[in-house]
C-alpha cells in the first residue's frame, strides 16, 4: 500500500506544483472566493498580485496571488491561452459537475489514504479518483476538495483523510447547515411566492419570522431588532425601506387584514378587556343595585322631565338635559352627567385600565369603549326610564345669555325618553303644546350662544361626511348641523363653563381646556371670501391647538374665560378626573393639588393623543377604500387654501362628500375657485390616495 502511494501516476501533463516557487502566465489555478471557488488562467504577474481571466467568461480580475491554487503550471512551449477553454487546458463547463464523480472510488481512496496516513499532491488524488490526470480531471478534483466534501482535508496542495472521529462532529455541522439552507431556501420561496400560507404546516423558526414582520409593520419593534436572517432576505426582496410594500406582502400571504391599523398593533385597545376585568364589570353591574357610599346625599330628581339626545346607534349615553320653570316665571337649565365614579373606584383594576385608554376609541367599524360595554352601556348610561346615578348641573341664564346663578350637585334622574338627532329637530321645529320643552331648550341656548359670539367665539358649524364600515362595506355617512346638534353641543359648552367658574370659586384645580388667542385674517379680508367653508378654511389656519392644564385660562373659539370638559365621564377619562375632584371639594375631602393632578394629566393624555392618532388613521384607510371603489367617479369641488404650494397640493371642499381633501391643484387656484375633483391613484393598503383637481 505504502509502496503504491509513492508511485508516480501516469499520463501527468505538468510537473510537481510543488517544484514550482511561483506562477507564471497561462496557468491554471484555483480561486479561492466567498462568493466561491472558480477556475482561472494567468494573464500576468503584478508583483504579489495575478491579473487573471476568471471563469469561462474570461472576466479580467487582480487578486492577490496567495488567494491561488496553482492546479496545472502551463507546459514548457506552450503558448499562453486566451482561457479556459482555449489549448492546452481545453476545459468544457459540463465536464466540471461534481455528479460526475463516482462516489465508490471517492470512498476507496479515503480508505486508501486513511490506512496509509499520507498526504498526497492533487495529480495523484485526480489519478486515483478520476483514473488520469487531465486538466479537466485536475480542475475537478480541485472544485471538490474546495467544496463541501468533509472527507479529505486540502491545505498547502497537500491532501489528506480525515480520521472518523474527526468526520463525526463535521458531519453533524454539515447536517446542520444542509438543513439551515434549507430552511432559508423555504423562507425565500415562501416570501417570493406571495402566496396564502398554512401556519400549521410551517416549522414554528419560520412561524417565528412571520411574527416578527408582523411585528415590524406594526411599529412594536424596528428593522435592526430584526434576526439576521430575516433581515437579509428584507434586503434581497427591496422590502426594507417601505413598511406599506411589506404590509401588502403580509396581505398577500394572508397574515395581515387588509383594514388592519398598523398604528393599533400592541396597543390596550388591541387586546381587549381581560377576563378579569370583565368579571370585575359584572360584579360591578350587580352591586349597582345596592346601596353606595354617597348615594343618600343625591338630590332626586327622577321627577324631572329630561331628555337625551344621540345619534341612532349611541348605546353608551353619558348626558341629557332638561328644563325647569320656576315659581318667579325664570327657567332653570339642566345638564344631567353620567356618574361612572359611583362604581369606579379611584386606582381600582377597571380605572387604571381605563386611564390607559384615557379614552373610548372611534372607529369606522365601531367604538372601542373606555369601560366594558356591560358597565358603559349599563348602569352607567342614562337610559331611558331608568332610575340611575349621575351629576346634575343647574344654570339661569340673564337676559342677554350670560351665566348667572349655578350649582353643581350629585343627583338621581330617570330621563322620560330618548331621541335621535332627527327627532329632536323636528320636536324643536314642530313645538307641540303638550312638549315645548325642547323648543324653550332651542331659544335658551341659542341665546346663550349668542353671548359667546359676541365675546368672540367661532361658529364654524358645516355638515360632516365619514365614512362607517358596516358588513365589511365602506358608505358615506353626513352628520348635518341641525338645530339640535346645536342645542346639545351649547349645553354641554355651558356646562363646562359652570364647572371651570366652580372650581375657579374654589381654587380647584381642574383638567382645564384653553386656546390661545389668534391673529385671524381682518373683516375685510374674510368678507371677500365666500362665507361658508372657504372663510372658515382661512380661520383654521390660523387657531392654535387646544391645550390642557391645572390653571384656568381663555379658551379663543368658544369664547370663554375658562372651560373644562365635563359631559362624557364614559368616553373621557380626563372628565371622570372633573367629577373627582368636584366629589372631593363637595364632601370636604382633600382634591389633587396642581401637581398631583399634572402628573395624572400627563398619564392620560399621552394615551389620548395615540387614541386620537389611531381613529385618524382609522377613518383615513377607510376613506381610501372607499375612494377605490369610486373612483371612476368626479366631484365638483371648491378651492379652500394652499396646503403645499411648491407641490401643488390644496385643500378642497367636496360638498357632495362634506369633506375636506388634500388634492393636486392648478397653480393659478383661488380660494372659492370652482373645481372638479378626480381620483388620480388609490391604494388602500399602501396607505395611498392622490387626487387632483382642475379648474371647474
């Protein structure tokens, strides 16, 4: 065995590579690569450095000569080749496939050098296992040993068996790898494919991947939190840079609901209400029959009449209002206010979770409630001729619409009937003797709204388009600004300014509502605008947003010197701190200070502005919905005002819609300008819709 293994074989076209100290042009060697292991012929010699023809391309590349494997040195006469295929090498791409090799000699020689415990050189391996010593044969040899193959290990030309036990822990890692880059092969396909996937089919390392790009999408983590792996197949795929191109790949694989908000991923309205929370509600609904702490203190009121008025499919109903006709001739106003804190006590499970939403959310497809909907639409709703728990507000207004006497009191009620918004107007418009009610109501509030314009409030009242999903099914429904949405919107105005005159009495500190004053457009320039929503366009711009603090201040466009929200203790979680704090001043007990109260309002507020964020969002992808199934459609519109001069991007009015929408608009655009507007590209789940307008 010894004695063949120093025989030379036969038929070597080149001398011993290891007589040769260096490289000369026309060589063929091997080169060593990441992107893998090629065949190359010389061209020349740069110093360290061999300017090579790679490959059967014969692409020119430098590489430093210790990356070569010198496989078959040029024979003595020979003229230089132009490449691999060109004499003497005379190499054919089909001749090089590693399948061609027979794996039974493969595994003699490994027995064959194993046993013997030499090294040899590549000719002598080529000839044992290929029977010859061809270039082709020498080139092959040469690709195999560099490749994946654990049975041999190839250094410094030198070859050699591996040991069995140096094979076991290798195989085992080849393994590995083969399933790796299986799995990886399987993620490619599964993401390339774009296809419907069966969750339960996959290997949960795979489940695992389709949770994190469900993640990334949602914003719950960001692009470098990524594995490795995913992240590189982002790259490949052109999806790194756009979640909305990533979001369509998760609608395409079926893991992502088309109408799914990124915006409300991970958030505490994406979970629910825990099965603990909801127990706690229940027992909550059953104890509200019993007595409570505070309840022989409330004035009863059940006599009076009152009235509620909502939307159609309200359930949750947090006011009502009614009138009292005093001895002396006065009236006497009544804003009658949801009690949630009789049940809800402060820092208890259901007020922390409550505050974490800081509010009830609005969704196309629905509302999210603030409390379970067994509490918001149960005990704590002022149902119609149900005896329930709330917090009454009183006020006589003088003559000329200003506050005059007022009071603030824990009560009972048990309003006489509920009415739409249609219903009241007609109510309002109809006056019936038997019920004048709500057209006394109607002159009060108007006159009281008059007071305030005089003191500088805006009225900006235009009917209101946005779009419900209901079935699955985008439609356009219009909020008009009828006379009883008016009379409700005033009343709960009065009602928030009697609570913020109480606590400035007191010295409470409050969750106040203020706008700064602003420096609005003079009369004569609103004048030459069109009344209606093109003047209304130039106010807006110009009003600063709303702020909230512990001190009393001016609120601008309601015209008030203070003003706190106080109607929807249900929806408002910052208007059950007013009623806290009012309960606290009232029996004696030690309310907030300012900053106790700042901290709280800094808790909560944060998860209203997200809530508020959320419900834009919202209405935004279901408009786009609803703009594609539309749009074939036109619109006229009215120019308002530039948004984006230097793109040409305006807002307009689409009062068929009774909405205002951004839209491309012809340079020369002036406000009341008529137009025409058209869908000009929507895509719903790239969260994408451009419009344009042309001159009318």
């Amino acid at each position: 065995m010894h004695a063949s293994l120093h025989c030379c074989p036969s038929s070597i076209l080149k001398a011993d590579p290891l007589a040769t100290s260096s490289l000369q042009p026309g060589d063929l060697v091997g080169v060593q690569e990441s992107k893998g292991n090629q065949l190359a012929v010389v061209e020349s010699l740069q110093g360290s450095k061999a300017r090579l023809k790679l490959g059967f391309d014969r692409k020119s590349v430098v590489l430093p000569q210790r990356q070569l494997d010198l496989i078959c040195p040029l024979p003595s006469g020979a003229e230089p080749p132009d490449g691999l295929g060109a004499s003497p090498w005379n190499l054919k791409a089909e001749e090089l496939n590693p399948a061609g090799l027979d794996r039974r000699s493969w595994g003699s020689a490994w027995l064959l050098l194993l046993e013997s415990d030499e090294t040899v050189e590549i000719d002598f391996f080529s000839d044992l296992v290929c029977g010859g010593t061809s270039p082709s044969q020498l080139a092959l040899c040469w690709l195999v040993l560099m490749g994946p193959q654990l049975w041999f290990r190839y250094k410094q030309d030198q070859i050699k068996a591996r040991s069995a036990a140096e094979l076991k822990p290798l195989r085992r890692q080849h393994r590995l790898k083969a399933l790796e880059q299986k799995k990886e092969q399987r993620w490619k396909q599964l993401l390339g494919a774009r296809q419907q996937v069966d969750l339960e089919s996959l290997p949960q390392s795979l489940c695992d991947r389709l949770e994190q790009l469900k993640d990334l999408v949602s914003g719950s983590i960001e692009f470098a939190q990524l594995d490795r792996a995913v992240q590189q197949s982002l790259v490949g795929l052109r999806l790194d840079q756009d979640k909305a191109d990533l979001r369509l790949l998760l609608v395409d694989l079926g893991l992502w609901d088309p109408h799914q908000l990124a915006s409300m991923a991970g958030t505490t309205w994406s979970s629910g209400f825990s099965p603990a929370l909801l127990e706690e509600a229940e027992r909550l609904v059953a104890l509200n029959a019993s007595e409570c702490p505070g309840d022989s203190e409330r004035i009863d009121l059940c006599h009076q009449r009152c009235v509620t008025i909502d939307d159609e499919d309200t359930r949750d109903i947090d006011d009502g209002i009614g009138l009292e006709r005093r001895d002396d001739g006065s009236q006497r106003l009544w804003i009658h206010i949801a009690d949630p804190g009789r049940l809800i006590e402060t820092d208890s499970a259901l007020d922390i979770e409550a505050r974490r939403r800081g509010s009830s959310l609005y969704l196309a497809k629905g509302n999210l409630p603030m409390f379970p909907e067994c509490l918001s639409t149960g005990p704590f709703s002022l149902r119609a001729r149900m005896r329930t728990a709330a917090w009454s507000i009183w006020a006589e207004l003088t003559s000329d619409g200003e506050l005059g006497d007022h009071g603030i009191q824990r009560s009972w009620v048990q309003p006489t009937y509920r009415l739409s918004y249609d219903d009241a107007d007609e109510l309002i418009e109809l006056a019936p003797p038997e019920d004048t009610d709500l057209a006394e109501l109607d002159a009060l509030l108007s006159r009281r709204r008059s007071c305030r314009v005089r003191k500088g409030a805006l009225l900006m009242d235009l009917p209101e388009g946005r779009i419900r999903c209901r079935d699955g099914q985008p439609s356009l429904e219009v909020s008009e600004p009828g006379r009883s949405r008016q009379m409700v919107a005033e009343a709960m105005i009065l009602a928030g300014a009697v609570v913020a005159r109480f606590a400035e009495v007191h010295h409470l500190a409050l969750p106040f509502r203020s706008q700064l004053p602003a420096d609005l457009p003079s009369s004569s320039e609103l004048e030459a605008l069109p009344d209606g929503a093109v003047r209304f366009a130039a106010i807006k711009r110009c009003l600063s947003r709303g702020l909230m603090g512990t001190q009393p201040s001016a609120h601008f466009s309601l015209g008030l010197a203070s003003y706190a929200q106080a109607t929807s203790p249900i929806r408002r979680y910052g208007d059950l701190v007013v009623q806290r704090q009012l309960q606290a001043q009232l029996s004696g007990e030690q309310p907030l200070d300012r900053d106790a109260l700042q901290t709280l309002i800094s808790d909560f507020d944060a998860a209203v502005r997200e809530g508020i964020g959320i419900s834009r969002e919202d209405q935004r992808h279901w408009q786009q919905v609803w703009f594609e199934q539309h749009h074939k459609e036109q619109w006229a519109a009215q120019f308002l005002r530039w948004l984006r001069p230097q793109d040409q991007l305006g807002l307009v009015r689409i009062d068929e819609l009774a909405m205002d929408v951004a839209a491309e608009c012809p340079r020369d655009s002036e406000p009341g300008e008529g137009m025409l507007v058209n869908v000009q590209h929507v895509d719903s789940v790239r969260d994408q819709l451009r419009l344009t307008a042309s001159a009318h």
